[in-house]
C-alpha cells in the first residue's frame, strides 16, 4: 500500500491517476475533503482509504507501507495564520519523517520554488545546510516548506539515519486538471479560460518594475503530467535520494501563456493590463527559473513539455470539455 498526502488535492489527485493507470488500487489517500468539491478530484479512481489528517497517527501504527508520498500543506502563498501552517506544513512533515525513518519506508515530498524567495540568491537546488540557510523566502508558505527543508538537511549532515529513500521536490508553477478548487491559488489559465472562452478580456497584472513589460512577470510553467512522471520515476528508483528543482528550465510570461489558450480555442487574444494590489506588490517574485541540473545527474530523462502543448493539451483535453475532472 502507499499513503499519499493532499491526495484529494491538485498535484496528489494526479499523483493517484498515475498510479491506479500503473494498477495500484491500494493507494490510501489522507485529506481533508471538505465542502469545496475536492471528492471530485477522485471521483474516478480507486482508493483503498481516505483519512482524515487527525486520524493519521493512530492509522500509520502497526502498518507498513510501500512509500510515503507527501503531497498535504496549506499551499496558500497568501495565508497568514503562522500557527497553522507550520502545524501543517512543518510539524505533520517532521512527524512522517520520523515514521518513514523508524519504518523504514520511502519518502516524497513537496518543498516549493517559493522557498527561493525573490530569486536573487538564484533557484540552483544545492541540498547543502550552508546553501539552504542562505535562502529568503518572501511568503509564510515559503518559509515553512524551507523550514522542513533545513531541518531535513541538517540530518543528513549528522549521518543521522533517514528513510531508506527521500526526496525533496521544489515543484515551480505547476498547472493542469484538478486544480479547480483552489480557489485564487489556481492557475492564471485556470482561472481566466472563462473569461478567455467567452470573449471577455483577459485581465493579467501591470508591471511595478523598470524594464519589466506588463504581463511579463516571468514564471517556470510546468505541466502537472510532468510533475507527476518524476514522482513515478522516483517511486521506481529507490537508490536516488536528494533535494530536486521540479520545473521546465524555461521562464515563461503570464502573456505567453494567455496566448497560447487563445491559440489552442482559435480565438483573437484580447488582454486587459490592471495594477497589481498593493497587499502583494512588495512579496511578488517577477522571475522563477529551475535549474534542473540535479534531476538530470540524477538519471531522470523524462524531460519537460514546451508551454504551447501543454497549454493545449489541458485546454482540449479539460478546460473546454463538459468534465474537465481526471
């Protein structure tokens, strides 16, 4: 059996399609279901549980488990309740590290670009504690993902003894189908296909930056296919462990992808610049890039798809489509 966190959620609802299409029906997922409609993320697949966060402790005791994929977090980069996101995103990551290490059981998890900050220190995915604690991120979700980060790092440069597998996924702008209930966190393309599908102006950012365009705020794309395909090569190369950059390698504007969603309809882009509120101005990253240099020494070869596909992709295949659940 395998245990996937957030499994309700974007990335994990993929997470688990992947695996029942490799025939894993014994997947558990451990989620908060909610009333925003998250069950239809998994409406279509098979599960061997669903489990509530609080009942986590008392359902891992005794059991064994094929690997860990940990998926779960408050993801908004805009939540402001410290107490809570580090319970969820810090505390819950640390006690299934401890688990995954005492029953010894692969672990996958989910850092984030964000931890990156605004960029200036680079986006080169070096594990090393000294690397890490040079790192600002600019958000309370970003600093949570790189708390766990470090903590994780300053075990692996005791010799402490860890899961016989763990990785560390620091996924850039990841979009594709199951994202709808996120709300504001959803993807741009996501979020104004409506407005792009019935003529209406599409509305993108303003730039607050000298040399910068409006609409050209810059950011790592990445198809959720892609994301997904390496957490399955991970899965089946248990001897690569490390801390990994999860993007494409190629920045791409929030413009670039609105015209691709009008080229993949067919339609005239029409494209609204408004300013961007002042709450966010001062934590907004203008540029994110992965270097993903450590995946690629690591022996992943499943490469990236280019923005314009993978754009068409989940626009024929989901957005435009009366279900565009997977």
């Amino acid at each position: 059996m395998l245990l996937v966190t957030g499994g309700a959620g974007f990335i994990g609802s993929n997470v688990v399609a992947a695996l029942n299409d490799a025939g894993r029906s014994d997947v558990a997922v451990c989620d908060v279901l909610g009333h925003d409609g998250k069950w239809r993320n998994l409406a279509k697949r098979q599960l061997a549980d669903i489990v509530p966060p609080a009942e986590l402790p008392d359902w891992l005791n005794g059991r064994r488990l094929d690997a860990v994929i940990h998926l779960g977090a408050i993801s908004e980069t805009t939540a402001t309740d410290g107490d809570l996101v580090i319970e969820t995103n810090f505390r819950l990551s640390m006690r299934l590290l401890d688990w995954c290490t005492s029953h010894p059981t692969p672990f996958i998890y989910a850092s984030s670009a964000s931890t990156y900050g605004d960029g200036a220190r680079g986006f080169h995915d070096d594990p090393s504690l000294a690397a890490l604690k040079a790192l600002r991120p600019m958000n309370l979700y970003g600093w949570s993902k790189h708390l766990f980060d470090m903590a994780l790092a300053e075990r692996v440069a005791r010799g402490d003894k860890l899961p016989p597998q763990w990785a560390g996924l620091k996924f850039f702008n990841v979009f594709g189908p199951n994202e709808y209930h996120k709300g504001t966190m959803m993807s741009v393309l996501a979020r104004r296909f409506d407005d792009i599908k019935s003529g209406r102006p599409v509305q993108l950012f303003k730039s607050h930056r000298d040399r910068i365009a409006d609409g050209d705020q810059r950011r790592d794309f990445i198809y959720v296919d892609d994301a997904v395909r390496v957490m399955m090569w991970l899965l089946a190369t248990p001897e690569v462990s490390g801390l990994f950059n999860v993007g494409t390698g190629k920045a791409r504007s929030f413009r670039d992808m609105m015209l691709a969603a009008y080229a993949a309809l067919g339609t005239a882009p029409k494209i609204q610049y408004i300013d961007m509120p002042e709450t966010i101005r001062g934590s907004y990253q203008y540029f994110t890039q992965s270097d993903g240099a450590s995946l690629l020494r690591a022996g992943y070869n499943g490469g990236f798809t280019a923005l314009e596909e993978a754009v068409g992709t989940y626009v024929k295949g989901f957005l435009d489509s009366a279900d565009r659940f997977r």
